[in-house]
C-alpha cells in the first residue's frame, strides 16, 4: 500500500456544524499543515447553500485562516455546478439559497430557461417553487431543447446545530418522477468531483485519503474512485453507518483530530 501523499477534507460535520468548529478541528488541521511538506491538502465539499466568497468568509469567522484553508484549495459541488452550467452553454432556473446565486452569471432579461439548478435551498423548497422548476423543464423537454436537471448532489440530510435536516436530495428525487429526466450529479460521491482535487495535487487516488462525517458520499465515493476514506463520528454520523450501508470504511473514528493522528502515524 502506498504511503498517503495527499488529504481530501469535507467540511460541513466534519470540521464544522454551521458557525460551531466540531472538537479540536482547528488544533487537528493546525497539525496537519505542519506537514504539508509531506502531504497536500484540498477540501471537497458538498456545500451547496453558501457561494464560494460566503463560504470561504465563514471559514475564515470559525479561525481557519488563509495559511490553513487559502479559498484555492477549496473545491464545492455549487462551483461544479456553475462550470457545468458555462461547459454547456445553458440558462438555468436556480433552485439555491440567495447567497449561493452569486457563483452564477445573471440570466439576460427575457432568457428562456432550459436547465434547473437545484442545490441547498431551504426557502425555495416549497410548492410553488418546485411546480414552477418542473414546469421550466417540461416545456424545454416539449420544445426538444435537451433540458438538464443538475443536481450539486443528492444528499439525503445534513446535520444542523438543531438536528439533521433534509439536503437537496429528495427535492431532486422529486423533479426526476415529476419530469422522467435523470438529474446530472456534480458533487459528491461522483467520480469526476474527486478528480478535480485529485488532478490539482497532481496524485494518484491510491497516494490519498478523504475524510468526511457520510459514509456514502464521502467514504463511499472516495473508495470508488480508489482513495482510502476514514469516517468520523461527527455531523451527520449515526451509530452503525459504518456497518449498514454496504461500506466498509478505511478508518471509523471520533472525530477529524483522530483522523489527523492515523494519517501522521501512517495508519490508514
């Protein structure tokens, strides 16, 4: 087995639960760059409700500084979602959070749409907003305009300081039976998602590990495309995920600190 060169990190639950750093993270990741001579370091997440500006100020409010987290190195399926939208010339319709929309160019006046965006939206998760997205892809489908269904991803819930709370999966799931059109996946636990870290630290999947509180798209999705995953009990973690789901994690630990601590001692 091949040493680990390069750490994938998720953030949301795993280094962070909305504004509350999760225990030791910020100590964990400090001691993880004291090494960066011998490892590189991304961050891959999900993260749909924040732009890449909004997000990057939030990390920065929690004290992960630019030497610890600089705004590069920082990779979200809402960012994979926008260069999907530019790589195919489409005008969507944006099923996301307001502070989200500015990693989006604003559509001309009058702009037809023919693709949904659909990312963390908890204010537009209603009725009528989810009839109006359905209608924009059926009549592009009736016009044989090929319309997409692009989801940042499709995680089932995310853990909230009050709890977990539904993620853009289901409303997804919900436009797919509405429409019968197949959401194109950005995020996590997608292949291609990974590769964008991969391929800027320049690494085989085989020379990294990622670490994230989701047995599926985190763990699950890292081991499909050949990194290692460890799994923390933090964020969205519920007892027995690393035993349930048909994953078989690399590592199941307390927290991201203990993660940081099988990585420096060549565990994993």
């Amino acid at each position: 087995m091949k040493a680990i060169r390069g750490v994938c990190i998720d953030l949301s639950g795993t280094l962070h639960i909305e504004d509350t750093l999760t225990p030791g993270a910020l100590e964990a990741l400090t001691q993880l760059r004291s090494h960066e001579s011998q490892l590189q370091i991304r961050f891959v997440s999900n993260t749909s409700k924040d732009s890449s500006a909004s997000l990057v100020a939030r990390l920065r409010r929690l004290g992960f500084t630019d030497a610890l987290v600089p705004a590069a190195a920082v990779f979200t399926s809402l960012s994979a979602a926008a260069k999907k939208v530019a790589i195919e010339n489409r005008t969507p319709l944006l099923l996301v959070a307001n502070e989200a929309k500015a990693d989006f160019e604003t559509p001309k006046e009058g702009a037809v749409f023919d693709a949904v965006v659909v990312g963390l939206a908890p204010h537009s998760f209603e009725y009528e907003s989810l009839s109006h997205a359905m209608n924009v892809l059926l009549e592009a489908k009736a016009a044989n305009k090929n319309p997409m269904l692009i989801a940042t991803h499709k995680g089932r819930y995310f853990q909230r300081k009050d709890g977990l709370a539904m993620g853009p999966g289901p409303f997804v799931a919900a436009l797919e039976y509405a429409t019968g059109i197949e959401a194109q996946v950005v995020g996590k636990p997608e292949p291609a998602f990974f590769k964008l870290a991969l391929d800027d630290m320049g690494l085989q999947p085989d020379e990294c590990v990622h670490i994230g509180d989701d047995v599926r798209d985190d763990v699950g999705g890292a081991m499909a495309v050949g990194m290692r995953g460890i799994l923390v009990r933090t964020g969205k973690y519920r007892p027995g995920d690393e035993t349930t789901h048909g994953i078989t994690p690399s590592s199941t630990v307390q927290d991201f600190g203990a993660a940081v601590d099988l990585i420096l001692k060549g565990l994993v």
